[in-house]
C-alpha cells in the first residue's frame, strides 16, 4: 500500500536558519505530493502541493520538489521565521482530485529568536 | 476561505461513558467529510467516509459499532466513541471536501482522554 515516511521531529531552529524537512513516500503509478502545515490550536493547511515528476510547490517561501527517481518531496525554506512554527505533514493521493489521502507522521518546527 | 469548526478541541472522560465530536463546515456545504484520528509519533489515520444522507464507509479496522458517524446534513457530521477505553484516545481530526484542485479544509482536531 501507499506510505509517507517523514523525518521525526521536534526541529529546533534559530530565526533565519535554512529548513529541511525529509519526505519519501511509495506508492504505485504517479501520486499527487502535499505539504500540509498545522499552527498551534488550527487545523491542517495545505501548504504547497505538485501533482507530477519534476514540479515544484511553493508557497510562503517553501519548497518542494517533486523526485519521482528518489521518491521524495523534501520541504525547504531558505530562512525560518518564529511564525513558522507548527506540525508539518507530508502527504499523498494516488492520483489527482478526491482520493484518500495518506500523511507522513508530522513534523514539529519550533523556530526560535 | 472554507471553514471547519471541530469541537470539542480536547475532552477528558470517564472509561464507559460515551464521547460525541461534532465538525461543522461554517460557509459551504459539505457533502462528504473524513474522518481521522492520530496516535503519538504516527501518521493520521483515516477512520471513515461519511456522506451526506447515507452510512458511512470505514476504512479495514476500524469498528463500525463502536466509532458512530453520522452526517445528517450538508453542514454538520459527528464522530460519537461509544464506550470508551483508554486505548481510544488519540487526537481525531475531520476535513471535507471543499471544491475542486485538492480542496480539503481540515477541523482544528479534538484530543481525547479516556481516564
């Protein structure tokens, strides 16, 4: 079956460092990938989403791009913020429009001053 | 935007008793919602499908008896856990398809402790 599998947090960062967080997924054909964001006491975001190999999501100064040869979707942003703090999920549909989406464990980020 | 209010956002009960959790889209209309739920340091799970004026569908696992959904309008869904045990709580989380391009809008989720 389809799985995410998502670097185990908690990430502590200072304000302005560089953000990494690992995503790899399997599944079978060529899924959908999503990053969803969770700030503290709100529900699931999304984030930034690509739907084929070599596409790259983006939103709010993250990234992701799509690695089909890897089978990865790691998340990137170039310099956190405190704002930036919260649970992150990568996730997955087998392919695009409503279908059963599947999450990696979560993330948490806490970026500190 | 879309908005799902989920409440409770957290609830302590007594081994036995039973839990309800509503999700309520607040500006559009919800013709099908998911329901999850999430164990410490693993995935969200989804649990079942609820669809408006029909059963829900569960996903392999998951008791149909015991994890009651009902969505008897376009606006409200709710998730009762009957007779709980302390090896249901868990964070339980709703979405609901919101339109097209990946449109799912997610409740802020409900953290359940059964003592």
């Amino acid at each position: 079956g389809n799985s995410v599998t998502q670097m185990e947090g908690p990430v502590t960062l200072s304000e302005e460092a560089f953000l990494t967080i690992n995503c790899t997924y399997t599944a079978t054909g060529y899924p959908s990938l999503f990053w969803y964001v969770q700030y503290p006491g709100e529900g699931l975001q999304l984030l930034l989403k690509a739907t084929k190999a070599d596409d790259k999501g983006s939103n709010k100064g993250f990234e992701a791009t799509y690695r089909k040869e890897t089978t990865s979707f790691h998340l990137e942003k170039g310099s956190v913020q405190v704002s930036d703090s919260a649970v992150y999920f990568c996730a997955l549909t087998p392919s695009g429009g409503y279908q059963k989406v599947t999450f990696g464990t979560g993330t948490k980020l806490q970026v500190i001053p | 935007g879309a908005v799902v209010s989920q409440h409770p956002s957290w609830v302590i009960c007594k081994s036995g008793t039973s839990v309800k959790i509503e999700c309520r889209s607040l500006d559009f209309q919800a013709t099908t919602m998911f329901w999850y739920r999430q164990f410490p340091k693993q995935s969200l799970m989804l649990m079942a499908t609820s669809n408006e004026g029909s059963k829900a569908t569960y996903e392999q696992g998951v008791e149909k008896d015991k994890f009651l959904i009902n969505h008897a309008s376009l606006t409200l869904s709710t998730l009762t856990v009957t007779s709980a045990h302390p090896e249901d709580s868990s964070f339980y989380i709703c979405s609901a398809q919101t339109g097209g391009n990946y449109g799912y809008t997610f409740g802020s989720g409900t953290r359940l402790t059964v003592v």
